[in-house]
C-alpha cells in the first residue's frame, strides 16, 4: 500500500533533480566552465538527497530530527529559487521554466505525505479487525432497530385489540342495561296497573280475608354486601409468642419461607397481628 504514495515522491524527486542539474548547467555555463556548473548542479542535487535520504532513514526507526528537515527544505527551495530566477532572466519560454519550477518543493511536499502515511498505516490484520468492530456494531445497530419496530408493532396490535375489546363491553353493556331498563319499565307498569291488583286480590282473599296483596319490586342499585359472622376476638399474641411461630413457620420448610409465604401461612393458620409487629417479628428471628 505505501507505493501509492513512494513511486509519485521518487518519480518527482527524480524529475526534479534532473531539471535542476540541466537549468543549473545551462545557466552557468555561460558564465562558468561547464565542469563548475555541473559540481554545483549535482551538489545542490546531492545535498537534497542526502538530507532526504537521512530523513527517510529517521523515519524507519521512528525518530525525526528538525535540523535535518529544515536543512532538506532549505536545499529544495534553494533549486526552487535557481529553477525561477532562470525562468525570470530566461529570453524565451519564460511561463514553461516558471510552471516546472515548483518541481523541488512538490518533490519534498510528496515526500512529507508519504511520511504522514506511515505514521498511520495499520496492518492488515488491524484493518480487518476494525472492519469486523464496525460490521459488528451495524450488525448490532440494526437488530435492536429491528427489534424496536417489531416491539412497536405487537404494542400496536395489543392496543388495537383492547380497544376494541373494550368496545364490544361497552357495547354488550350498554345493551343490557337498556333490557334491564325496558324490563323495569315493565314491572313498574304491572305493578302499578288496576288489573295488577284485582288480581292478586282474587289471589290472596281466600286465603287472608280483608287483606289486600301488595307486592313492590326488587331494589335495583348499589348495595351494601353483608359482612361475615364477627368471629370471637382472639387473645392478641406476645412478641415472645410472636417469635416463635415466625420461627416455627419460617422453618417448617427447606430452605426457610420467605417474609410472604410465611405470612400467607400465619394468616391461613388463624393466626392474627397487625402488619407492622409481624414484620417485626420477622427481622427479629430472621
């Protein structure tokens, strides 16, 4: 993966170095032998790759040393700066020499990204470990979506079907009292009807003369249920006493009651204390 950032940075490296070798010849050696301008060319070129060079080797151990990056940067402008002051005194194609003459800076700039990726490069084995977290988590993410839909459809179905249970009661019940009510009306009507009490009359005079039958209709609304036969006040229990059928109850089976089955089981023996002095009780054995 890291030759998708070398091969650019060492083609452009390439490039440039050779064009700055031939601008530096072909300016110079007007002025100076030819022999001088090509040990200035190639130490421009050498001093910017040996910089480069050891930067890289920095890199490979993990280290990195600012002299030395500022020295390989100082090297590529100064081509830079040889490449544009030829463009400028250049008699013709002066635009063509100042658009290559930013070759040595994007040589260096390719470089630095290359060094960025692999600072941040990660193995296979950690791409595909945190391609199967993220797998997993939209795995998971759309199981509990699934699952909240489905939940929120049943909640609806529910919905639906109480309501429309309940519809049908109130239905039924509004039917049924409107029967009770006509049957009322009825037995209210026969009640207070002349023919009613001819009748009962014709009944009962055989019977219990000079006594005329009246008969009335059946309460019809809220009650008071009758209570049960009041049972005889038992003594009430001791807190001694007390322990000692918690305790009997508690552990009259294994592994020991709970505080509710022993108290259903108190309550269900005939047994009576109040709420408060029976969980007493049974903070004090248990």
């Amino acid at each position: 993966m890291s030759a998708k950032t070398v091969l650019p940075a060492v083609a452009m490296t390439a490039v440039s170095m050779v064009l700055t070798l031939a601008v530096v010849v072909i300016w110079l050696g007007t002025a100076v032998p030819w022999p001088v301008a090509l040990v200035v060319g190639v130490g421009i070129d050498g001093g910017w790759l040996a910089t480069l060079a050891y930067e890289r080797r920095l890199a490979a151990q993990g280290d990195h040393n600012r002299t030395v990056t500022a020295v390989g940067w100082s090297f590529g402008l100064t081509a830079t700066g040889v490449l544009v002051a030829h463009a400028v005194t250049a008699d013709h194609d002066v635009a063509a020499w100042l658009a290559v003459a930013w070759l040595p800076v994007a040589a260096k700039a390719l470089w630095l990204v290359h060094g960025l990726w692999e600072r941040t490069a990660l193995t296979p084995n950690a791409l595909d470990a945190i391609r199967g977290i993220r797998q997993e988590a939209r795995d998971e993410a759309a199981v509990a979506r699934a699952r909240l839909r489905a939940e929120a459809a049943t909640e609806e179905t529910r919905l639906t079907a109480v309501t429309e249970a309940g519809a049908r009661v109130a239905r039924v019940q509004a039917r049924t009292a409107e029967t009770l009510s006509s049957a009322w009306s009825t037995l209210e009507t026969a009640r207070k009807g002349e023919e009613t009490g001819r009748a009962l009359t014709s009944v009962t005079n055989p019977v219990t003369p000079g006594v005329t039958a009246r008969w009335e209709l059946p309460v019809w609304g809220p009650s008071e249920p009758t209570g049960a036969p009041a049972l005889e006040a038992a003594p009430a229990l001791t807190d001694d006493a007390l322990d000692v059928l918690v305790d009997e109850i508690r552990h009259s089976q294994t592994p020991p009651l709970s505080y509710r089955e022993m108290a259903a089981r108190f309550r269900a023996a005939g047994h009576s204390a109040s709420e408060v002095r029976l969980r007493a009780a049974w903070k004090r054995v248990a």
